[in-house]
C-alpha cells in the first residue's frame, strides 16, 4: 500500500480510536491494517492520546488552558504544506499520463522501423469496464513491467469514502488481490496500483465497489 494511499484511512483510524467508527467502517478499515504496518502503527499512537483525552477536561483546571501563541502559525503551515502535496501530487499524475503516451509512441516506432518482425509480446492494455448501473464509469489500462503489472484503475461515480478493491486473474482462475483504495468524490480518482502477475498471463481484471464485483476480461471480451 502507498503512502497516498494511506492518507485516504486516517480519519478512519482517528474514529476508530476514539470508538466513535460505524460497523461497516470498522470492518474495511480492519481489513486494510491486517496489510499495513504503518497504518498499524499510527493507530497504535492515536490510541494512546485517546485514553488521554479525558485528562484533558476543563474539570481538571482551575482556568481553561489558553492554546499555545504560536498554534495559529503551525496550523497555517500545516494547510500550505498539505496543499503544495495536493499540487505537487496532481502534476506527477499529469506528467505520468504523458510520459506513458510517450513511452507507448516511442514503443509503436521501435516496432515499426526497428522490429519488423514483432516488438513485446504483451502491450499496454486499456480495458473499460462494461453494463454498469447507471452513473458509474470504471477504466484500468495495465502496463508491463519486470515485477509484474502495473494498473492505473479509474473509477468515477460511486458515492464518496466507498472502498474499491482490484484484483487480477490468471490462466487458471486464481485471483491475486492489486490493492485497495477510497473513492472521494471531487478527488483524483486514478489510482496507481499493482500486482505481481505477468501482463501476459493476466486473463481478467475486477473491481469490488462497495458491496458489487465488476469483472473485465484483459484482451477481448464483454465485462461483468
């Protein structure tokens, strides 16, 4: 799991420390922590200042405690930075999405003029996902790569803090899970995941939105 990934959890682990998180939350933020340890380990650390959090009660002083002079700098602060990492994070997106129509150029020349004969064996894959509900669009396009496929999974229209999971199928039907992530309406929606199966040996490409499985064949074929 990535670190941009991870943001899109923490104000499900600060609801959870406090107790405060739904059922259904619970159960898909438990599931995400079984495979991260440094979500693990902030949750261990919000716990803690959990338990306090009751100290901290007016009851306890004799005047209520005046915030520090210097809390309004560090706020603002923090607001600038999280927005230069949105900024800076939107731009490596759009240069991704260049220098992957550059790289596809570039392969199609080689082809061409260099490799008469034939190029790689497996190229990028775009597959769009087919008969959704109404109001809901999902791509993927899968890449090649020597430790496995990388998969840029674009969902759109699903309600917003829904969990998507992907996965990949081989030859034989076995499932391999590619990673999860939230879709936050508003937000950037292309998430950038992976799996360690070959793009040659991948026959299909799924998604779980929420509680509904949409299944893509990789190649040919009519999704489901």
């Amino acid at each position: 799991m990535t670190t941009e990934s991870c943001r899109e959890w923490r104000e499900s682990l600060a609801a959870h420390a406090l107790g405060t998180i739904s059922e259904r939350e619970r159960a898909a933020l438990e599931a995400h922590l079984e495979g991260c340890p440094a979500c693990r380990a902030e949750l261990d650390s919000l716990a803690g200042v959990a338990r306090l959090l009751p100290l901290a009660s007016p009851e306890h002083f004799d005047t209520a405690p005046a915030p520090p002079p210097a809390l309004a700098d560090r706020v603002a602060a923090t607001i600038r930075a999280e927005r230069r990492t949105l900024r800076r994070r939107r731009l490596r997106l759009g240069l991704l999405a260049f220098s992957s129509a550059t790289a596809a150029v570039a392969a199609a020349v080689l082809a061409i003029f260099v490799l008469p004969g034939g190029g790689s064996s497996t190229p990028e894959q775009h597959v769009a996902f087919q008969a959704l509900p109404p109001g809901l669009q999902i791509d993927a396009t899968l890449q090649p790569h020597a430790y496995g496929t990388e998969i840029h999974m674009y969902v759109k229209g699903a309600a917003s803090g829904t969990l998507c999971r992907v996965f990949v199928r081989g030859p034989n039907g076995v499932q391999q899970s590619a990673g999860s992530f939230r879709y936050r309406w508003g937000d950037d929606s292309d998430a950038v995941l992976s799996a360690a199966l070959d793009l040659s040996r991948t026959r299909a490409i799924g998604v779980r939105v929420g509680s509904r499985t949409f299944v893509a064949p990789v190649g040919s074929g009519e999704a489901t």
